[in-house]
C-alpha cells in the first residue's frame, strides 16, 4: 500500500466519524449513532473508489492501535468523577455485577429456546465484554473466539445505538445511572456513547465496561455452564 492511500484512508475515517458525531450531536436520533452511521459512510466510499477490505486493513490496524491511550484516557474524566464513585461505590458495584448475570443469562436462555447450538451459546456469553477478554473467555470456555468477536462488535453497535433510546423511554435520567448500564450492556462503544451525553456519564460508563470485564472473566466458567445442561 502506498503512504497516499494510507493517509488517505485515515483522513477519510476520521473525517467519516467527525461528521457523523456531529449530525447525531445535532439530532440525537439513535440511527444516527457515530460509529454505525461512520462505518456506512465508509464502506459507501470503499466501495465507490473500488477499494478492499484488504487494501483498507492497514490503515485500520493502525487506528486500531489508538485503542489503548483511548480507553486510558477515560481515567481523566473518570478522576474528574471520582467523588461520585466514592459515594456509589457500592450501588455500583452491585449494578454492574447484577448486569453482567442478567445479560449473559438473557442471551443464553434465549439461544436455548431458539435451538442455538452449544458451540454458539459459548462464543455468544462473554459477548458484553470488551473484545479482548471476551475472546479469551470463549476460547477457555470452548467457544469460538472468532464469532465472540463478531458477537462483541454487534453487541456494542446495538446496545449504543438502542441504549440511550431504550432509558430515555423508561424515563431513566441519571447520568450515573445511564453511563453504568451503557458501560455494562455494550462495553466501549457503550461507552463512547456515554461521553457524548456527559462527562460523568461517560466516567460511569468506563468503571462499568471494567467492573463487568473482570466480573465476566470470574464467573464465566461457573455461570456458563448452568445454561448449557
């Protein structure tokens, strides 16, 4: 690949998502969640220049890599916040915890209903946590890491996408409240989203996707087996 199209590739996702962040900051309507509507944009454009996936890889992996300072840097808001963690210690200890059984549960049980097969209901349980933990939790458990991923990646476009919807029509108004259950249903992405509504929502949100990752990691190969039979 040559470094034009490196760079242009970058310029084109950052210029994707600084867009879309700013129509749904506008609308705040749920389809118009950054992350899904950026990567539309992109695939459009991939697509209409004739571009790979392949060919798009590069640039990819190296944004990829922001990854880490980015989910450091909720520190900063989060130390900005940490009075109301003080406070909340432990309604949100216990929220998170109690989130995490209940989303592996919701979707494990619905998979047995569904006929899901066995293999498939261990890659999709760790699914509310982030990627790489999940991926591990699965292949211990004798999933799929690969389909976790993909299961990870859904996970979080939905939940951010219908979260914040999802609470503001049960009338759930507290940042604290909101940051914690987008941070626990839908990791970062989840909490991405938090951000956006606020800073100490978006601090809620990353203590969330903590707590409920080492939560998950604990209990996933007691708690798994109980759905399976």
């Amino acid at each position: 690949m040559s470094m034009l199209l490196f760079t242009g590739f970058v310029v084109l996702t950052v210029a994707a998502y600084l867009a879309t962040r700013r129509i749904f900051l506008a609308y705040k309507y749920p389809l118009l969640n950054p992350v899904f509507l950026s990567t539309l944009l992109i695939i459009a454009a991939l697509k209409a220049g004739g571009y790979t996936l392949a060919e798009y890889q590069p640039a990819k992996e190296a944004m990829t890599l922001l990854l880490g300072p980015a989910t450091v840097a909720l520190a900063l808001p989060l130390y900005n916040n940490r009075g109301v963690l003080r406070n909340h210690a432990l309604p949100v200890l216990a929220g998170v915890c109690a989130g995490c059984l209940s989303t592996i549960a919701a979707a494990l049980v619905a998979g047995r209903l569904l006929g899901v097969a066995k293999g498939v209901l261990l890659s999709l349980g760790p699914k509310s946590v982030t990627v790489p933990i999940a991926v591990e939790i699965s292949r211990i458990a004798g999933g799929e890491p690969t389909l976790t991923a993909a299961f990870v990646v859904a996970t979080g476009m939905i939940g951010s996408i219908l979260g914040p919807v999802t609470l503001s029509l049960l009338r759930v108004k507290n940042p604290i409240a909101r940051g914690l259950a987008l941070g626990t249903i839908s990791h970062g992405q989840g909490t991405a989203v938090a951000l956006l509504e606020g800073e100490t929502a978006g601090a809620m949100g990353g203590v969330a996707m903590a707590i409920a990752a080492v939560f998950t990691a604990l209990i996933a190969p007691y708690y798994l087996p109980l759905f399976l039979g």
